[in-house]
C-alpha cells in the first residue's frame, strides 16, 4: 500500500496538467493492484483481506488515495472531495483487489477497459455543468 501512495505522490508533485496525472495516477493505480495479483499473490491475497474485513489500515489507504486524487482534482474543478470520491467510486473495477482478481479471472487483460473507464472519467470531469461528478444522495 505505501509502494503505491509514493507513487501516487510522485505523480502528484508533477508539473503535467491535471488531466495527465489523474490519468497517469489511475494507470498506476490499475498496473500495481494488477501486478501485485500476478506477482505477489500471498501480498494481494492479504490486501484483499484487508479490504474486504475493512482494516484501518486499509481505510487509511484509501482516505489518502482519494486526498491525492482530490488534489489533483482541484487544479481543476471547484468541488474537489466531491469529484475525488466520485472519481473512487468509478474506477472501483480497477483498484479494488477483489474486483481486478475477478475481472482478470473472466476477462484476462483489463487494459482496455482501464483505459476507456479513465477516459470516461476525465470527459466526465472536463464538463462545465459538473453534473457527471455528482454522487446521487
């Protein structure tokens, strides 16, 4: 988990356009999870865990992926936290471990699926009306 928060921060601290590194953050986000199921299944297994039984640590992690999601977003958009748990809750497929084990079990190579959802997302994010980063109540 802190391997890919430094990454995320490392991405973050950036001088790219915020567009860029959501999309670059999102991409690493999806490869490390993926990575981690293929090459350290003990690791992945364990984070599963964690998530799912809803550690602190793992909700510790979360809440700082979503502050530096948040803070990319707010180069750009007025409501931040909001877009950033918006942001979370669309790109769940591709960061929960549990669902990525699923998906690469059904499907196999999640690649384009990854990048046609962070397309979605920064289209989503780019309009002026702000209505798609809106979580219903």
């Amino acid at each position: 988990m802190n391997e890919i928060a430094e990454i995320a921060f490392a991405i973050a601290r950036t001088n790219e356009p915020a567009t860029e590194k959501l999309d670059q953050l999102l991409t690493a986000i999806h490869g490390h999870t993926k990575m981690t199921l293929v090459k350290e299944r003990y690791m992945h297994d364990l984070i599963a865990t964690a998530t799912r039984e809803n550690w602190a640590i793992a909700k510790a992690h979360i809440e700082r992926m979503v502050a530096i999601v948040e803070a990319i977003i707010r180069e750009g958009i007025e409501d931040a936290a909001e877009a950033a748990r918006a942001v979370r809750l669309a790109f769940m497929p591709f960061f929960h471990p549990i669902l990525i084990e699923h998906c690469v079990q059904q499907r196999g190579d999640t690649e384009a699926d990854m990048r046609g959802q962070i397309r979605f997302i920064l289209k989503a994010l780019g309009r002026s009306d702000q209505a798609a980063c809106r979580i219903p109540a």
